[in-house]
C-alpha cells in the first residue's frame, strides 16, 4: 500500500501539466499598437521597393565590372619579375 501512496504523489505532480507555463496576455491592448504600425509600414514599403531595386542594379553593375577585375588581376600576375 505504500507503494501506490508513492505512485498517487506522482500522479499529483503530473496535474500540473494542463495549466498553461505563461499567462495568456489579451490582445486588446495590442490593436491600438497595430493600428499605429500599420501606417508605418505602408510608408516603408516603397522604400523597401526602391532598396531592392538598388540591389539589383548594383548586382548588374558588380558583373559588368567584373571582367575588368579579373583582366587587372591578370595583367598584375603576369607583369611581376
């Protein structure tokens, strides 16, 4: 009988489990703060469009130079004594 007394305190420990670890916040008060955001990321998103095509030109440009680096490094290979 001490045995199961033994597996009951076990079980006890176990009731825990259900409960949630962190308490669960509302979300009321998080909607004033999207709705503050919301105008923010409509004014960032034609900056992001403009620095993604920035990219994309500067990628274009870094392989049109490119053969000239690689012909420098060659001229610099060849023209050491």
């Amino acid at each position: 009988m001490g045995e199961m007394g033994e597996m009951g305190e076990m079980g006890d420990k176990g009731d825990n489990f259900f409960f949630p670890i962190f308490p669960i916040f509302p979300i009321f008060p998080i909607l004033p703060l999207a709705s503050c955001l919301l105008p923010l990321a409509s004014c960032l998103l034609p900056l992001a469009s403009c620095l993604r095509q920035l990219a994309s030109c500067l990628r274009q440009l870094a392989s049109c130079l490119l053969p000239f680096a690689l012909l420098h490094q060659l001229i610099n290979f060849f023209s050491k004594p």
